[in-house]
C-alpha cells in the first residue's frame, strides 16, 4: 500500500511540474518577449505612469524578445506535434538531439 502512494506522489509531482512548465511557463515566457521588446524599443513604449518618456532603446532587449518568442513558437510546435503523431499511433521520441516521430513499442 505505501509503495502505490509513493508511485502516486511521484506521477503527481511529475504531472505538477508539466503543467506548470507548460501552462504558466510558456505564457510567462510570451509576456517576458513582450517586456523585452518594448525595453528594446524603448521611449515611448516605455513611457512612465507620470507620462515622461522612458529611457533609450535598448536593442538587445529586440533580441531577447525575439529568442522568448521562438522558444514559445517551439513548444507550441512540439505540442501540436504530439498531439498529432498520437492521433496516428505514433510517438515522439527524444533519443536523438531534435525530436522524431516513431512507432509506438
């Protein structure tokens, strides 16, 4: 009995980092891309509450939005690829360093 608890607490633990990996993570991603774009535009797009203007653009904050916005477009990408290779009785495989589509064991 307490084997199958600690095998359930570990499945649960799992399932807990994933989603928040994947469901806060990824939007938290996307709002950090935004923040660095309008730091890498700087001006008004960082103008302040007493509407002075903010401080001067900043271009790697244009990089660093863009690589947030990438990493966001790749985990879509890969879970829209699961999704699919599951709906053909496929899977997706790590064993190599991108991700394949294989048959299922």
């Amino acid at each position: 009995m307490s084997h199958n608890l600690s095998l359930a607490l570990q499945a649960a633990w799992k399932v807990l980092l994933v989603g928040l990996v994947l469901g806060a993570g990824l939007p938290a991603l996307f709002a950090l891309g935004v923040r660095a774009l309008a730091w890498g535009a700087g001006g008004e797009a960082e103008a302040h509450a007493d509407g002075t203007a903010g401080p001067k653009a900043q271009p790697i904050g244009t990089v660093l939005g863009w690589v947030c916005f990438a990493v966001v477009l790749l985990g879509v990408a890969l879970g829209i690829t699961f999704i699919v290779a599951s709906g053909f009785g496929k899977a997706l495989s790590f064993e190599h360093v991108y991700p394949t589509i294989v048959n299922k064991k």
